[in-house]
C-alpha cells in the first residue's frame, strides 16, 4: 500500500540528496496533508449543513457530532420547516448521536457547530455530557458561551467543557450575514 502511495506522487520518493529541510527522507517532497486543522475539517462538514438550512430557508446554521474521530450526528437548523423552536443544529445533531450509540450522555463527544450556541442549546451540551465544544462565530444577541451569558465557565456546574472558538469563523459568519443580506 505504501508502494502505491509512493509512485503515486507527482515528485516520486525523494533521494537523500534532494529533499528539503525538516522533511525526513522518503517522504513527499510537497506536504500532501490538507491544510486544515482537524477542527477545520469537521467545521467544514456543519458549514455544509449550515449552508443546507440556507437554502431551505432558515438561519443557515449546521452542527457535526464527532465520537472516537468519526461523525455520528448532524443537524441544521430547522425550527421553521419542523415547527418546532427547540430544532437548532445542535440539538438536532445531539439527538442524531444519543440515538446511534444509544446513550443519552455523550462523554468524550465533541460538537462542532458553525455559531455560539444559545441557552437552550448550551443547556443541551451539558445534559448530554458533552466534552467539547468548537464554534466558529460569536453570537452577540444570543450566545450563551461567551457572549451573552458564560453558562459553560460558571463553577457552580459539576460537568466541564473545553470550549475552542473561533474555527473558520469568517467563512461561518459569511454564510449568515451573506443570508440576511439576501432576504432584506
Ligand atoms: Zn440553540
């Protein structure tokens, strides 16, 4: 398998006279790894589905459940199209993951989700146990991580999350101020 890997690459191996700086020998002379971070990578996978509630109408905001590196849950938001106001992305991809594993608590999950979440959603994260969370933008009128409220921080609350924000946030804010440009 490495074989093929190998005379695959445009470059071919490299020979030990000719490889560059801080890169060992045998390896690819052009850094194949994709430039996003894992945080990035997974971001991008609720930016599509935040770009699928764009389209269908709603606030274009999408959430990815990640457990032992794989994805096990997905949603966007969708309370217009479920007539329901707790159908956030988070929610929705919280719900998708408890039932594939089937446990209502979610230890050592991590939850990707384009936007700060709200109350509600903040809620959610720590009833299922959540163990990280990663947002991209910040939501001054209703983000309750950071913004508005710092629900996660507050010592009064026996489950800790590790929160990193900040992930793609332009491309996740884009997409909404791009969205309510559009409608006005
Ligand atoms: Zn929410």
């Amino acid at each position: 398998m490495n074989f093929f890997k190998r005379i695959r690459h445009p470059e071919g191996p490299l020979s030990p006279g000719n490889f560059p700086a801080g890169k060992e020998y045998g390896e690819p002379a052009i850094d194949l790894r994709p430039l996003d971070s894992e945080d990035a990578q997974f971001m991008r996978i609720a930016l599509e589905e935040a770009g699928m509630a764009g389209k269908e109408g709603e606030v274009p905001i999408g959430a990815v459940l990640i457990l032992g590196g794989e994805v096990i849950g997905r949603g966007r938001n969708r309370p217009i199209s479920m007539a329901d106001p707790s159908a956030h992305a988070e929610i929705l991809a919280l719900r998708e993951g408890a039932a594939r594993v089937k446990n209502y608590r979610l230890p050592g999950s991590t939850l990707y989700v384009t936007l700060e979440p709200c109350v509600m959603c903040t809620g959610a994260i720590l009833q299922a146990r959540v163990g990280r969370l990663v947002f991209g933008a910040e939501d001054p009128k209703g983000g309750a991580v950071s913004s508005l409220f710092s629900l996660l921080e507050d010592p009064r609350l026996n489950h800790r999350v590790e929160v990193a924000s900040g992930i793609l946030q332009e491309e996740c804010r884009e997409l909404l101020q791009r969205f309510f440009r559009e409608r006005r």
